[in-house]
C-alpha cells in the first residue's frame, strides 16, 4: 500500500514540473488568474469552484454545474550560499514550476452545493550545479511538493450569509538528491496525510460589501523511503543503507484568513490578511532505519535535524478592478508577505529570511453566466545579507552566511464553464 501510494503521489507530484518556492512552504502567488490580477484577494467574494482553495463558503455562490481550469506557470530563481564549506554565493538554475488546479462544484438546490478540486498548495526547491574543492561537480538539489484533493460543501443561510467546509486530502514528496559533498543524499519520499480540512464563512451585509473568513487546520504528513534506494552518507561513511528506512514529517501549519470586498460601480477594491502560524515548523528530523550502524554520525537515535524554527507571519493582499460592461474586467494588485524563515537556520531551498513584495496585473472576459476567461501576471522580489553567527543547535542541512535573494514572476490563465440552469 506505501509503496502504491508514493508511486501515485510522485506521478502526480511529476506535474509541478519544478517546485515554486514560498515563505514556508505555502506559495503567496497560486490561483487564479482572476484574484491574481488582484494580489490574490479573494476570501470575502470568491463565488466558482475556486472557492474550495480561497475560501469554501464561496461555493453557495455558484450555480447550477460549474467546471474550473486553472493554469499557473512561476519561473524564477534563488541566489544564496548552498555550500557551508566553500561560503560562496551561487545562482539557482531557473526555476520553472507548473501548477494547475481543477475543481467541479454543483448547486443542486438554491441553499447547498458541493464540489471537488485538486491543486498543488505547497512547495519548496531549486536546483545548483557548482564545483566542488576538488573540482569535481556538485549536484544539490531538493523539491518538496504538497498536493491537495479537497471535497467540500457549502450552505447559503437566511441573511445573505454562507458557510462552507472541505476535507483536505494531503499528498506529498520529497526528493533530495546531494551528490560530490561532505553530507551526501539520494532519496525519495512520499506519504499522506488524510486528516486536513479547511472552513470559512461569507457575508454579504449590504450589497455593496461582501465579507469573509476562512482557517485551514494545522497538518503533519510522515515522508517515508523504504524503496531500498535511499543512500545517505557523511565523510564516506553510510548513514543509511541500501534496503534501510528513511522517514520524517512535513509540517503545514494552520492558517486564518480575512477578507473584504467592496463594490463602488465600476470600481471595486479588495484586501485579504492572511495569517499562518509558522511558528508550528519547528524542526525536520530524519530518521534512518535498523541497518544503520550505531556510532555513526548523527546517532541512529537522533537521525539528521534540519532546523527551522520559523516565526508566524502576515500576508496582505490588495487589489483593484475596473469593470466596463460588466463583461471586461481589468485588475491591478498588490501583495506583501513577512518574513518566515530565521537567519540562523538559512534555506538555498526557499524564501530569504526577509519580507517579500509583489506586484500583480490581470485582465477577465465574462459571458453573461455561461463562461469566462481570465489571464494574469504577477512578479515577487525580495532579498537580505544573511549573518549565520553562531546557531543554538547544529543543523547540517542548513545554508551558509551571504547575499541571499529571490526573483519570481507568475502567469496565469483560468477558464470557468458553467451551467446555470441545470438543476431548475
């Protein structure tokens, strides 16, 4: 059954081409190209199949049978110090991540509709290619990838308000490949977690203000290796063996969100506070199985500690959009994220320890209540000198002193078909 399981999780896991990279492991830049083009404001009025992403109360917004096509495509890079031994600055290879999201919600009845979507919500990498002391090539590389099936539901209750419920189905992979170094790693680890769920509610007090809330339950999903290909070793001696276990767990912390809509014909504004306790990824311990020798280094007992100890964080979301006919939509947005990772425990892997900023565009056509079209486009700075000094517990995945930065641009397109009158 594991060994099924991590097959479907990596073939699915295979469709984000390469990994984004994100404040912790959530990415602030996914779905869709509509609440894109507004710096991804979307909790107080989603109203498609969208919605079991954003916020599920929003699915008592739709009508009738409703199907979403969602397309992201995020190219970047990440500049950092990946090597503690040589403590030079190196350059990512570009990053190209493809992320898509499919859902089909119903509204069989005016007060309840369901619905079903699949997504990719997290992930974390790069890739670098550098020489070694020896000059013999480096390859370091990690892609973390968290996937989500998310059956929902939601209610539209007297007084314009709507509440709304998804059971979040989590897989996810790790691929750790380390090869020429001191700390060597060639694994491949998957594994599930059934236990999520996300819940939000919206309100509409008057018909120019719309309102919502959302929270998305802590989660920690065991990665597992027991394909009998793992190797990991430290100064040529084997930590783990062929035929030996490899596991740890992965946490996604719990999320509270908040967001307004206000609707000034033909202008309309938006702004989503996102809050993620971050605090709750502490460390990721790897654990080696029974073959490994005692003695060895680290301890069989311990394992391997990768070192987090991130801060919880705010995100901020603002948008605007223009609407002419009540068919052509533009859109314009902002978004700014704080800081998660800590400065001692540094990551080539993901977001500098520092604030980032985005800007976003996006432009939406809609057929009267048939079908519409969206395409959006979002770029993400940001960037610190990161000062190791001298961390209160080891970590020897951790990344060294330097530059660190990151540089990312997202581009989007959504298609949503529906039929309104299917169940009349």
């Amino acid at each position: 059954m594991n060994k099924l399981l991590g097959i479907v999780t990596c073939a699915l896991a295979s469709v984000v081409t390469a990994p984004a990279f994100a404040g912790g492991y959530d990415t602030p830049i996914l779905y869709s190209a509509q609440h894109m083009g507004m710096g991804g404001a979307a909790i107080g009025y989603v109203d498609d199949p969208t919605a079991m992403f954003h916020n599920p109360a929003g699915l008592a917004r739709t009508m009738g049978l409703s199907l979403s096509v969602n397309a992201t495509l995020v190219l970047g890079s990440i500049q950092s110090t990946p090597d503690v031994t040589t403590g030079l600055t190196r350059e990512s290879e570009p990053i190209m991540a493809l992320a898509p999201l499919v859902g089909v919600s119903a509204k069989p009845v005016d007060w309840f509709a369901f619905g079903v979507a699949f997504y990719p919500v997290a992930s974390a990498g790069a890739e670098y290619k550098y020489d070694n002391s020896s000059g013999v090539e480096v390859t370091n590389q990690t892609s973390v990838v968290f996937l989500e099936l998310t059956p929902s539901v939601a209610f539209k209750l007297p007084g314009n308000v709507m509440i709304g419920a998804g059971w979040r189905i989590i897989m996810a992979s790790l691929d750790r490949k380390l090869t020429n170094s001191a700390l060597n790693f060639d694994t491949s680890m998957s594994g599930s977690n059934l236990g999520g769920f996300r819940i939000g509610a919206q309100w509409d007090p008057i018909p120019e203000l719309q309102i919502g809330v959302v929270y998305r339950n802590k989660t920690t999903t065991t990665l597992v290796d027991d394909s009998g290909d793992a190797l990991t070793t430290q100064g040529g001696t084997t930590l783990g063996v062929m035929d030996d276990r490899i596991e740890t767990d992965f946490v996604l912390p719990s999320k509270l969100g908040l967001g307004v809509r206000v609707k000034l014909e033909p202008i309309r504004f938006a702004v989503d506070l996102e809050y993620a306790f971050q605090s709750e990824n502490k460390a990721s311990q790897f654990l080696f199985g029974d073959d490994a020798q005692p003695g060895t280094f680290p301890d069989p007992e311990k394992g391997l500690v990768n070192v987090f100890n991130w801060s919880d964080a705010a995100t901020l979301r603002l948008g605007v959009e223009y609407v002419v006919d009540q068919s052509y939509f533009f859109r314009g947005g902002f978004l700014w994220d704080a800081k998660v990772s800590n400065e001692q425990y540094p990551s080539a892997f993901g977001t500098p320890p520092t604030s980032t900023t985005t800007i976003t565009a996006g432009f939406g056509y809609k057929c009267e209540d048939t079908w519409k079209l969206n395409f959006g486009v979002a770029h993400r700075f940001g960037g610190t000198d990161v000062d190791v000094g001298s961390p209160e517990e080891t970590c020897l995945p951790c990344s060294g002193s330097g530059p660190y930065e990151l540089s990312m641009t997202g581009l989007y397109l959504d298609f949503t078909y529906s039929f309104p009158r299917l169940f009349d």
